[in-house]
C-alpha cells in the first residue's frame, strides 16, 4: 500500500523535526548561491540562526521574477560540473525559467514520483503510456524516471497524434496513463470517431491528470468516458516537476510530500500565513534539492490546507484542488473570477461537449465576456429551438455563479483549436 511506509507514516513531530534538520542544510547551501548570498546580506539575515520551523517566515520570499534576473546561473550552489539536467517552465510570458539537477537530485525526484503512482495504485505488472510532451517540461521524463523505478514498463508516447495514441493503448494493453485533462476530453472524441470505446475495447484502469486547473466535475466526466480512476497530479518545474502533491485512493485531495518540501499558504496581498482550511497562495521551500534550492517560493497557485487526518494513514498534509492562479484571475465589472469556476459550470451540463474558451472584450467602458462552448455532436445535429434552450441555460448556469451575464456562443464539435499541452482557456482582448 505504501512505497515507503516509514516516511508516508511518519508522526508529525518526527515529520517536523527531519524538516528542521533538512531546511539547516538547506540554508547553508543556499549561502552559496550568488543570489542567496547577496539576498541575506541585504537583509542581515544569518541563517544560522533560524531555530525553528516557524522561523521560515523570516526568510526572503523567491518569486519567478527573481529566477528571471538570476538567469542562467545565479541559483547554482554547485560548480557546472555537478549538473546533469535542466528543466525549464512552460509559461508563455516572459523569459523561461531554469531548473538545475543533480544525479541525487534527479534521484530523489524520481522517488517522489514512483511514491505517487504507487499511492494511487499503480504497480510492476502495469503498462503505461506517458501522453506528456518530452523535453524541458517536466511532465515527460519526471513520470517516465518515475514509472522505470516503480518497475512498470513505459511507454514514451509523448504528446499529440491521437490516433497513434489509441493504437499504442490497445496494441500494447495499456493500464494506466498520464495526461493532460483537457487533452483527454479532446482524445475521447477521437476514440468516438474512430469507432473505439475506451471503456470496452481498452484495458485502461487508471489515470493521472495534470499540468492544468481542472474542476472535480471535469474529472468525473472524464473518468467516466474512460471508465478507469483518475488522479489529481500537482507540480511545478521551480519545485522539480510534477511528484509534488498528489491524490491517494481516496481522491480527497492531494498529499504534500513534506519531506521533501516546507509548505506554507499566505495571503497574497499582506503576504502573511493564514491558517490552515483558509485559502491562499501556496509557498514553498526544497529540503533536499542540491543544486538549486529555493527558499519559500511563490507559486501563485491558489488552494488551502484540508485539515485533518487522512484515512489512508499518510500524515503528510493535504491540499485542495488548485482553484486557478492568482495571475489567472479575471476582474470583470468588478467581480473576480476564474476559468475553473466556468469549466465547473459547463461540465455539468449535459449537451456541453469537450472543449471551451472565454474571450474578453471592451466595448467602451464595458468588459464583455463571451464564452464559445462546443457542443455535443447528437445536439448540434438538432433542432433550433434545442440549441437555443441548451444556450440560454448555459447563461443562465453561469450567470448564477459568475455574477454577470456573459455571451454564449454554441459551436460545433471540434471548432476551437486544440492543445497538445495545457489548454489556453482565456483570450483577453481587452489590453490597449
Ligand atoms: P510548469 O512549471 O510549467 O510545469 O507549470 C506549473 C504550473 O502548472 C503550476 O504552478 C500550476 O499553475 C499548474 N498545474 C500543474 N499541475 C496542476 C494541477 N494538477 N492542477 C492545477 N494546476 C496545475
Ligand atoms: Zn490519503
């Protein structure tokens, strides 16, 4: 049941005081770094001196914009020669950032991996085809390292051509797959036009989901058209990659490994911690990374602490499902919103297809927001006055979430462009 029941099981206070000793050597490596050196003379601070965990709040906050000024070597703590991979993020502003590992490094990540698919339930006798682009994102060699150590055999599919996709699956009777949700709502029309029922014809049994916001609706719709269990996957590349946070059996949210990482949830606004069941911004600290430690690094990921024990017997806490990133909010008239409160929205109703995206405009002083929505294709087929009912019903679902009253417009299957990787869920056009 457990990958490593003595470190999955660990009482809190054993937990804390392995995190103690790990952040120390965290810090005195961090004195190494260009950056970390010049940041605690700045602020005078001697990390010596940190003699508990809750003196983690008087260390600096890391954010992207930091790793960006630093680039391509300012975080280093080891020489060049100690490095054997880099990763970089997927973010579409700005220059990327770069991640440094080393042998023990990639190791370490490879374990965090093999621990969580091993949790959700995967073993040696699976078969798994890893539908994540290779390369710098993370999401295809971390799973695939992972996947190997676990003992599974791998397939490296990588990401796009669907139908080979589906080959490979019934080809080599694959188990168990990694993949992007939106991706997979767009693979299951592709397994309709082929004539192939992934719940029949395969022997698919488990899924892991990530690289992307996605609502609990949209897993149920997917593990539904699947008929296998899908699993809640979190990471980011400054923290190695996906193996950060990650569902256990009983898909109430996501165990952070806290042994390999210090995890605090902040307001984002006074930057102070809130406490734990209220909602923030995720930060955190490696415990174990050598080559490029971070200290409490802002991931604007928004979620909270589920309090409480887990039934599995794991102590290491638990994290919601990620509500969207502050960068990602939309203010409209005045009101805040997110992309997922939307996905959620549509996904529960049925004549909804597989794909969507919100467009802002502004038309004078007035922001408009309009959401294209694909339908499913036995709807599109029918009559006029269907599709304007499944229309309005759309506004009126999500003005009573949203607030406002936004445009609907209802279009074929298969009209909106397609990601291969994380979906663009909003095209705002309101800059000037
Ligand atoms: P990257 O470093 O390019 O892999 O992107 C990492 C970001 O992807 C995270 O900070 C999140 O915003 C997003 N992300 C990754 N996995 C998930 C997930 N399971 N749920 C929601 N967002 C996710
Ligand atoms: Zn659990």
């Amino acid at each position: 049941m457990y990958w490593e029941k003595e470190i999955e099981t660990m009482d809190r206070s054993r937990l804390e005081q392995m995190q103690l000793a790990r952040l120390s050597e965290t810090l005195e490596r961090a004195k190494r770094s260009v950056y970390y050196r010049k940041r605690f003379a700045e602020l005078g601070l001697d990390p010596g001196r940190i003699r508990t965990l809750a003196d983690v709040a008087n260390l600096p906050l890391t954010n992207k914009d930091d790793l960006r000024e630093q680039w391509p070597y300012g975080f280093l703590t080891v020489s060049r020669d100690e490095i054997v991979r880099m990763h970089s993020s997927s973010g579409t502003t700005g220059r990327a950032t770069v991640i440094y590992h080393t042998a023990n490094d990639l190791a370490a990540w490879t374990n965090l991996l093999a621990r969580c698919m091993y949790m959700a339930g995967m073993r040696r006798s699976d078969v798994f085809q890893n539908m994540m682009t290779y390369g710098l994102f993370t999401g295809g060699l971390g799973f695939h390292y992972g996947a190997e150590k676990l003992g599974a055999l791998v397939i490296p599919a990588g990401s796009g051509n669907s139908k080979r996709q589906i080959q490979l699956m019934q080809d080599f009777e694959t188990t168990v797959v990694h993949i992007i949700p939106s991706y997979a709502l767009h693979l299951s029309t592709v397994f309709a036009e082929i004539g192939v029922d992934p719940r029949r014809d395969t022997k698919l049994r488990i899924a892991f989901l990530g690289a992307e916001p996605h609502s609990e609706k949209m897993r149920q719709k997917i593990e539904e058209l699947y008929g296998f269990r899908a699993f809640n996957s979190y990471g980011l590349s400054e923290m190695n990659g996906p193996g950060v946070a990650f569902e256990c059996a009983e898909q109430k949210g996501m165990h952070i490994w806290e042994d390999n990482y210090i995890v605090e949830i902040i307001d984002p606004v006074t930057l102070k911690p809130v406490p734990d069941g209220e909602e923030g911004e995720l930060v955190m600290t490696t415990l174990l990374r050598e080559g490029m430690p971070i200290l409490r690094y802002r991931t604007k990921d928004l979620t909270r602490i589920i309090p409480g024990p887990c039934p599995c017997g794991r102590t290491h806490r638990r994290i919601e499902r990620i509500k969207g990133r502050t960068d990602d909010m939309m203010i409209l008239k005045g009101v805040n919103i997110f992309p997922i409160q939307i996905e959620k929205k549509l996904m529960e109703i049925p004549g909804v297809g597989t794909n969507f995206v919100i467009v802002l405009d502004r038309a004078g002083f007035n922001d408009q927001m309009t959401v294209k929505v694909e339908v499913k294709k036995d709807f599109f087929g029918g009559d006029l006055k269907q599709l304007e009912a499944l229309r309005r019903q759309i506004v009126e679902e999500l003005k009573s979430d949203i607030l406002i009253t936004p445009r609907v417009d209802l279009l074929e299957p298969d009209s909106l462009p397609k990601s291969e990787g994380k979906a663009q869920r909003v095209i705002d056009n309101r800059e000037d």
